[in-house]
C-alpha cells in the first residue's frame, strides 16, 4: 500500500510540474541569476576575469535553462516524493 501511495504522489507531482511549468521555470532563472553570480565572484577574484565571466555566463543562460528544465522534469518528482516519504515514516 506505500509504494502505491508513494506512486500516486510521484503522479500528482509530475502533473502539478506539467501545469506549472511557468513558474518553474522562472525559479529555475531566478536561482541561475543568483547562482552563476556567487559562484563567479566566489572563484573568480580577478576582476577584469570577473567581468569577463559574467558577461559569459549571462549568454549562456538560455542554454542553461533549458538544461535545468529537462533536469528538473526528469528528476525532481521522484526526489520531491522521496524526500515527503521520508518525512512521514516513523
């Protein structure tokens, strides 16, 4: 009976992506936008090198985009329904 009920959230989950698949999607660019920034400025201390990273991180944002949506549809909802699985067990 878990495993049907675990089942069953891993499909309401993967229809709630489906219908909200705008707002994922821009949490996905806002967590790109905060992310390639404190990631840069964390490894990158040159400042001319600096700069240089970011101007190419923001072009490559469409592309990385579209890598994050098809990681996310692909992955999330099993995390998601193991992760609430794991917070109900006793």
């Amino acid at each position: 009976m878990e495993a049907e009920r675990v089942q069953e959230i891993l499909i309401l989950l993967t229809s709630l992506m489906a219908r909200e698949e705008a707002t994922i999607k821009l949490i996905i660019d806002c967590l790109y936008d905060l992310g390639y920034a404190n990631l840069i400025n964390k490894k990158v201390r040159f400042r001319p090198l600096n700069s240089l990273a970011k101007f190419i991180a923001k072009r490559s944002k469409p592309v990385a985009k579209i890598f994050a949506w098809r990681w996310f549809i692909k992955n999330c909802p099993q995390l998601i329904a193991r992760w609430l699985y794991r917070k109900v067990q006793f």
